[in-house]
C-alpha cells in the first residue's frame, strides 16, 4: 500500500460527488492517494531510498542525498 515514509500519510476514501452537486445526486466511493515520490535521502548519515509525499519534500523534512 502507498504511504510516505516520513509522516505516514496514506490512502483516504471519500465519495464522487455529480456535477448537479444536489443533495439526491448519486454517489459513488473513491480514493485519494498521496502524491508520493521515491528519493534517496539521508537518514541517520545513510544514503537511503524512500517513499515521501512532496508536502514533505516541500517542507523541508527530506534531506535529498
């Protein structure tokens, strides 16, 4: 399963929602995956590959080897 290995973000459900956006539209389920990236990062002075979210990569939480 997709999940960042910094801050352990990973699959959420909601639903899909018509364009009507009435309160009687159907709805059907769907996913919302994290946008995920494999880089090689620095962790505990090792030169390691990981899966990390780009919030993660943009925050500053990654230091990229």
């Amino acid at each position: 399963m997709a999940k960042c290995d910094i801050c352990g973000k990973s699959l959420a459900h909601g639903n899909k929602i018509s364009i009507a956006r009435s309160h009687v539209s159907r709805r059907t389920t769907r996913e919302f995956r994290p946008n995920l990236r494999r880089v090689k990062a620095i962790i505990n002075g090792e030169t390691k590959t990981i899966h990390t979210c780009t919030k993660c990569l943009r925050s500053g939480k990654v230091v990229r080897a």
